[in-house]
C-alpha cells in the first residue's frame, strides 16, 4: 500500500472518530415527565409536564455526551384543571416567576457499552440541585413512522420537593417525590453543505 492512501486511510478514520457524537432532539409528544407522591397517606399521586424541550448527544466511542432539557410547568397536568392551578402558584411552581425546569448534564455513566446513568444539575423555582438519573430500557434503532434514527430510555430520580421551595403540607404530604422521564428522540439531520 503506496503512503498516500496509507494516509488517506489514516484520515478516514480519524475523521469517523472525530465524528463519534450524535446529536437527538427530544420528541416533546413522547416525552412526558412525571412525578409521584404520597397524598396524606391515601394514595400515591402521579402528575406530568405536558411540554418537554432539549437536546441529547452520545458518544457511544468515547462514552460521554450531554443533556439538556427545559420543562414548561405551566404545562404541569394533574387532571383537574382547578388542581393546575393551584399547583402553579406561589406555593409551588410558582409559575409566573419560574415558567421553566432544566436539567443539565455532561457526565453520562456507562456499564460496558450501555447507558446506566446521567448526573446533572435540576433546576426548579431558581434553585439548582445536583440530581442522578438512573437510565433503563435504553434502545436506539430506526424509528418505523419518522424513519429516522432515533433513541429512547426511561430515567427515575428520586428528590425532596422542599429543597426546591417546593415543600408546603410535608410531610402530610410526602416530601419525597419519584421523577419518572420516558424519553423518546430524534437523531439531529446533518446540515448539507453546498459549495
């Protein structure tokens, strides 16, 4: 093999490399994040955001990426619109003053080749806190509607609301909440570069 194609190889492949990260847009109508609490010792209560922006980047070779995710909470969905309401005062969200929740993140944790976890920073009512997600069912192949790559997961998290100044009637009603994310998303097209 002459040096020239030696070289291009060479080039070729360090180039793929470089390339490694993969950037997917969150599918807002699939990714709706909940949350679970115990009400006064009756029941436990799920709740979700019915609007979920962001991004996701892996590299699956260098096993590391980012996350990052804005949640709308006026899009909070408790199923009683009056009980919306009231979840979106000053009490709670507050959400005149804190429209959004993000999560942030550049450390992804792997077990061989698979994703297990995400460590980043939640932010809920200007109070950041540093949060671990734990990642299960992670499954990335052609999406059979949109097809496109696409990958998908299920992430639990466990909190305190009160340390969010989120935490009026603990502990009648548990200051100890389950967040509970599915996501679904869309590997980002490659721009098409014309001379």
């Amino acid at each position: 093999m002459n040096r020239s194609i030696a070289l291009a190889i060479t080039a070729t492949l360090s180039s793929a490399a470089a390339a490694a990260p993969e950037t997917y847009i969150i599918e807002g109508s699939h990714t709706l994040p909940r949350f679970e609490y115990n009400h006064l010792g009756f029941s436990n209560q799920a709740s979700r955001f019915d609007t979920t922006t962001g991004t996701i980047v892996i590299d699956r070779v260098a096993k590391s990426g980012s996350v990052n995710v804005s949640i709308d909470t006026t899009s909070v969905n408790t199923g009683s619109a009056k009980f919306n309401e009231h979840i979106q005062g000053e009490d709670f969200f507050d959400t005149a003053k804190y429209p959004t929740i993000t999560y942030t993140s550049d450390t992804l944790r792997f077990n061989g080749d698979t994703l297990v976890g995400v460590d980043g920073n939640l932010t809920i009512k200007g109070i950041t806190k540093p949060v671990a997600l734990k990642v299960e069912s992670v499954l990335c192949k052609p999406h059979p509607i949109m097809q496109k790559a696409a990958c998908g997961a299920n992430a639990v998290a466990k909190i305190k609301r009160s340390e969010f100044n989120l935490g009026k009637y603990a502990p009648a009603v548990s200051d100890d909440v389950t967040l509970i994310i599915p996501v679904e998303a869309i590997k980002e097209e490659e721009a098409v570069i014309k001379p």
